[in-house]
C-alpha cells in the first residue's frame, strides 16, 4: 500500500487548482508518476491493488485502471495477471535531487561557448519590462487608441482573410515595410524604399544581426561614452572589443574618434537624443562622423530609438539622410512610440546589405507575426500613428516638466536634474557624498525603480546618479514617487 503521506500527495493533487483541465484519472496518474520520479516509490514496489486504492481516494474503480493504464503505456509501471502493479524494475528513475544537482553541475561545468558564457552572464541583469515609477524607457500604454487599433486588425482580416495568417516573408509584409518608408522620408529626411526596410521584432535584433553579419570575434566597435547597455551586451555578446569614445554638448568627440589608434569596424551612435545623457549630435558633427567613416571605411550604425519625442522644435534629419555613401545602417522601434507589446522595430539598410540582413534574420527567427504588421501599416497609413505621436509629445513633455519641477522642491539637495529636449527619461546627477546604490537599492525595496548611470559608462564614470523615467507615468504616480525619494535620501544622509 501507499504510505499515508503518499496518498494525501495523490489526493491534493486530485483538487489542485493547476490541474483543473485535467480528468481525474490523469490527474492520479500524474500524482504516481511524480511519487516515481521523485524516489518515493522505489524499482519493483508493489502498488496498491486498483480497488483498494479507489476505495482509499474515495473514487471509482475505473478511474484507477485508467490511470495505471497510462503509466503502464509509459512505461512507469509493469503489470501482471494475478500478482498485480509494480514499479517497473527495468527503468532507473533518477531522484529529482538528483536530476536538479545534474543540472546544476552542467551549469557550472565549462559546458558553455565563450560566446555563450558572455550571453548568460549579461542576460541575468534587471531589466525595465514593467512601469514601476520611475523606470526609464518605458511609454505610456493607457491612452493607447485600443478602438481604432482593434478596428484596424478587423479591417486586416476582412481583406486578407487566411492570408493574414500565412507566414510573413522574412524581409517583412510589403505594406508595412513601403509605410515606414514613406514615413521615414517625410519626418526623418532619410532616403528610405521599401526594398531596403528590414522588419525586426527589436532594436536589439538589429544589433545582434550587425554584430554577427558585419564583424567578426574581435572586431572593434565604437560606442559613446555613456551609451546604451542593451547595446554595449549585445556587442560583448559577439565577442566584439567596445571602444568607448567620450562625449561634450554636441555629441561625441571626433577629436577622440580621430586619436583612435586600433582599427574598427563600426561606430554606435544615438544621434537624436544621446542615450542616456540626452546630448543631439551636432550637424557639424553628424558630417565629421560621416566622413570619419569614409575615410576608415567603417559601418555607421544610428540607433533612433525615440526621435518621435522631441520636445523644442523639429528634430534634426537622421545621420543616415545624409550619407550619401551609404554607410549608415539606420535602427528604428515602434516600442517606444507606441507600445512596448508591439514587438516591432525595423532596419533601412544600403542596397548592398538587404540580402545577407534579411537571410540571417530568417534564420534567427524567422519572421514577424503578419496580423501585427498589416494592422500597423494600416495605422501608419490612416495618420492615426502621426496623431497619437503629436497626442503623446504633449503629454510627455507635460511630465517631463512635471518632473523637473518636483525635482527641484524636494529633491535639489541630493539631485540634479538635466531637462531633456527629448525622449521618455531624464539624466540626474547626484551631488557629491551621496551613495548611488544605497539610494537605488533602498528606492527598489519602495517600489521605484531608476537606472544607476554608472552602469552605463565603461570606463570612469563622470557622473553618478540616476535615469529617471516620466513618460508612462501620472502627475500623481511621479509625485508619490519623487516625494519617496525625498524621504529615501533623507534617511541615506541621516545613516551617514
């Protein structure tokens, strides 16, 4: 017979809620199957006789003989007329301590590629998948026109019918692909076609197919000095050597750029709005990064991660519009602009790199869903998508106000805020003697989250401090932050 514990394991797995689309029978059969994995039933134990267990579990005996029926099919269990059911004695079962210890072993056995040892290491760090006050990066997604998208994707079906539900082809749907290009052209002033649009699933595919079709292990990249730190672990992750090159008001250093000694394949740059300090790269120097790159027949590649947001004047035409020796591989996301469950980005590539992009994309995964594109050609074609942009800088630029505000009443003996011309977060300085991670851990344990600037420089850091984001968050949600903060910074002083 089943020892007592073992039976009250069937019986609660009998009413778990997880098993709820279970039938009975399978959800018996599980409970076995686990009490064998697990070792509680060792090889060649005798299992209670159908009718006995069914009067114990207090169900039919039917049910019983369907559940050792299947264990017996999967070979858990032997069978034998008029001796009864036994553990099968021919299968070793490992322990489940054992099977975990097994695969902790393989974790920490030399197992991984050095390529793979650097992916699992940069993949664990946190990340700002949720609008907890004030994570930056993130979009507002309650003002979001659900109605008219909704109407769209029916529009979408009506029109293609089963179509809509075949494979998109790698490049991307046609009509999402000449709508991006229509609206790089006109706000962008880029020389974008259709045929040179690359549909992605993230900016950060885009830089992982860069890292992997244009360099190979070794190569030297250029970066900003701060830059993004998705960039810098996809960089790493290719076994790319990241050079960081420092930044003024206007952008990068090409005095820096041109002192540089090892050769390079590439140059990242976030021209539009600086990621994280919110510097716009200067005309003057956007034509210095240009011909720099001629001159060292480097890639040019122009992350414009959130140039929809710019909140003084008209932004300044893309790096890649003013190439004319199309170097430039151009990056761009509907994530910030619209919302981050989109999960659409896109490339415009030279003529000469569309082909060799789109085959690597295919075989890193294939293709976008083509529903989710053709709703957002639709939505792109309808000005609907230049509405709701118009709509949300307003908003933006509102919080962003809001925010430097709050932080210069409560805040302003801790922090120093810069006010950005663009984007969705704001660069603050922390003011000398004060702990950046005791503020940041302590502000998580609260429920805000920021982004520590030090982790986004390379070298020595010029600035401590935090990323501040405002754009997915209420005039109220920022001030109960701000004002936490307050309280935060004042007991980091009174410990110290």
């Amino acid at each position: 017979m089943l020892k007592h514990a073992q039976l009250e394991t069937v019986k609660a797995s009998m009413i778990d809620p997880a098993n709820g689309a279970m039938s009975l029978h399978e959800r018996i059969q599980r409970a076995i199957r686990t009490l064998i994995l697990d070792g509680g039933l060792p090889n060649g134990k005798a299992l209670p006789a159908s009718r006995a267990l069914a009067k114990s579990l207090n169900v039919s005996r039917d049910t019983i003989e369907a559940a050792y029926t299947r264990l017996h099919a999967e070979g858990f269990i032997d069978r034998h007329t008029g001796r009864g059911s036994f553990v099968s004695a021919n299968t070793r079962f490992p322990k489940a301590h054992s099977r975990q210890r097994h695969l902790d072993n393989q974790l920490c056995e030399p197992g991984l590629s050095t390529r793979g040892q650097i992916i699992y290491k940069s993949g664990g760090s946190r990340e700002f998948m949720l609008p907890r006050p004030l994570a930056p990066g993130i979009p507002e997604t309650r003002m979001f026109p659900l109605q008219i998208w909704e109407r769209l994707q029916r529009q979408v079906l009506k029109e293609y019918k089963h179509r809509a539900l075949e494979q998109s082809p790698p490049q991307g749907m046609a009509p999402l692909r000449q709508a991006i290009a229509e609206y790089l052209n006109l706000e962008r002033g880029a020389h974008a076609t259709a045929e040179r649009i690359l549909i992605l699933t993230s900016s950060q595919q885009a830089m992982a197919l860069c890292s992997h079709v244009l360099m190979d292990w070794g190569d030297g990249i250029v970066i900003e000095e701060p830059t993004y730190l998705g960039a810098r672990k996809a960089f790493n992750a290719a076994g790319l050597n990241c050079i960081p090159v420092p930044l003024d008001s206007r952008g990068i250093c090409v005095d820096s750029l041109n002192a540089l000694k090892a050769p390079v394949k590439a140059i990242y740059i976030t021209p539009s709005h600086q990621y994280p300090t919110g510097v716009t790269l200067s005309l003057e120097r956007r034509l210095d990064v240009i011909n720099w790159a001629n001159h060292h027949h480097t890639w040019i590649i122009e992350d414009d991660y959130d140039s929809e947001f710019h909140y003084e004047g008209r932004p300044m035409a893309c790096v890649q519009g003013l190439d004319n020796s199309g170097r430039t591989l151009y990056i761009g996301t509907f994530t910030k602009s619209l919302f981050p469950g989109l999960r659409i980005a896109y490339m415009l590539l030279p003529d000469k790199l569309v082909a060799p992009f789109t085959a690597a994309r295919s075989l890193m995964d294939g293709h976008t869903a083509s529903i989710t594109q053709l709703t957002l050609a639709k939505f792109l074609e309808g000005g609907h998508f230049g509405s709701y942009v118009r709509m949300m800088r307003g908003v933006y630029a509102e919080r962003r106000d809001i925010l430097a505000r709050l932080l210069r009443q409560y805040l302003s003996d801790f922090v120093v805020g810069v006010t950005p011309v663009g984007g969705l977060q704001m660069p603050c300085h922390l003011r000398p003697g004060i702990s950046e991670n005791v503020i940041a851990d302590a502000a998580r344990r609260a429920g805000i989250d920021m982004l520590e600037l030090t982790r986004l420089y390379m070298d020595h850091p010029a600035f401590s401090g935090f990323l501040m984001g405002f754009a997915a968050y209420t005039e109220q949600e920022i001030e109960r932050a701000v004002m936490a903060l307050a309280s935060i910074f004042r007991q980091a002083g009174s410990s110290a």
